[in-house]
C-alpha cells in the first residue's frame, strides 16, 4: 500500500511514521508513506496555500489550486486501476469508524489531505471520496488525525502485526468494546485481578470476557448496544447489567 499525505508540514511526518508498527510495516515492505508538500504545488512565487474568505469572517482559507495540483500529480504515479481511497480530514466529515478503517486497509493507494486555518476551500470536496472527521471536536489542523487514520489503517494490513487473533478480540471489530485486560502481579493496593482469570477454565473466561465486554459497552458507549445483535442468553446479561446498574 502507499499512503500520500498532502500537508504544508511536513516534518510532523518525517519522526513519527518511524516508530514502532508504522516503522515495521515500512521495512516489511507492507506501506510506503509519501509526504507531499502542497506549498510544492502553489501557483504564485511567494508558494501561497491560504487566502482571505469570501464573505468575509476572520481567519483564511486553504486554496483549491494548490492541492488540486497535488492530487493531479499524485494520479501520474499511481496505476489508474488501483483501488484508491482520497480523504479529507475535517472536523466537518463522516465520523471515523473501525469499518471504514478495515475498508480503507484493502485499498492500493491511501491519499490524505490535511487541512489548516479555517479549513479548505470547499471546491476541494469535489476531488475527494470520502471527507472524515476522527471526532466531535477541533483541532489545528488535518495532521495529527491523519496519523490516526495512518495507524488505524497500517495494523489492519495483514502480517504487520504479529498476533492476528489480536486484532479479531479488539474494541469495535465484534461490535463492542474490548473486555477488560490484567496481568502481573495478582495484587496491587488492594485491587485483585478476577479470580476466573487465574482458573484455567478456558470456557469460563470467554463467557466471563463476553460479560464484561458487554458491560463495559453498556457504562461507556452505551450506544454501540442498539446496532448489535446480541443472543438470548446475552440479552440477559445486559438485563442484569442494566439493574445492578440502576440499584447502585
């Protein structure tokens, strides 16, 4: 896979994608990160990305012609038919989910653009697939959420992580969030790990997991519960979840 990031800074990049699994799945030969400035790609010689809004506002703009030029570029060195993915990360796009990071994993080509100041110049909406947001919230600009996507995307190309069975028992990918986790030491401050943990009784702790999976769902992200299909003897469980909830 190659993944071109489109930002006007890029050393943001250049350290972090060579940490840990973003480094291993560059040297296994898995990615290939492609950091495009689009200041490369301004029109004028002062290299000018962002201008004054119309209608007034304060702040500025991205400017359409700049990264237009960029993703044309980027089109030259791509086969036409690869699958290819064009993201806009914005506070005002599709929410991020694990879905669309197991979507964008089958992809050839991941092409990111990261906007600035006020935003981009909504023309660029027009040249992209997909504009995602990673969250009800703001940030600077498109960079930092890039590299969640970066992340999300990279350990769900197959063999860039060691365990695959890890990834199957992750939050999200069966609907809920992940179980709780404990290893050494049994006791710390007074807080003991489950005894159920330590039984060795394999068929008890998958439904002891399955349990607490639910239950965690149900306290955090309660809903997650209404797009899952949950048996009989789950439904139960989240019954009972739910009255020693409202009794405490």
């Amino acid at each position: 896979m190659k993944i071109f990031i489109l930002t006007i800074f890029p050393d943001i990049f250049k350290d972090t994608l060579n940490f840990s699994i973003l480094k291993r799945a560059k040297e296994k030969g898995k990615v290939d990160y492609r950091i495009i400035n689009i200041r490369d790609f301004a029109l004028d010689k002062h290299k000018t990305t962002d201008d004054i809004p119309y209608g007034g506002l304060e702040g500025m703009v991205m400017k359409v012609e700049p990264i237009f030029n960029a993703l044309e570029k980027i089109k030259e060195d791509i086969d036409e038919n690869s699958k290819t993915k064009i993201l806009l990360l914005s506070a005002s796009g599709k929410k991020l989910t694990q879905e669309k990071l197991r979507i964008y994993s089958q992809m050839d080509n991941i092409i990111l653009i990261c906007g600035r100041y006020e935003g981009v110049d909504e023309r660029v909406i027009n040249f992209v697939d997909e504009e995602i947001s990673i969250g009800d919230y703001v940030l600077s600009g498109g960079e930092f959420p890039a590299m969640v996507l970066i992340e999300g995307i990279v350990r769900l190309i197959p063999d860039v992580l060691g365990n695959k069975q890890s990834i199957e028992n992750e939050s999200f990918n069966n609907g809920l969030l992940d179980y709780p986790q404990y290893t050494r030491p049994r006791e710390f401050k007074g807080y003991i790990v489950p005894e159920v943990l330590l039984s060795g009784n394999h068929e008890e702790i998958k439904k002891w997991r399955r349990r607490q999976a639910i239950k965690k769902t149900y306290l955090n992200r309660p809903d997650l519960l209404d797009n899952i299909n949950l048996t009989e003897e789950e439904k139960k469980i989240l019954d009972e979840i739910k009255k020693g909830d409202k009794n405490e």
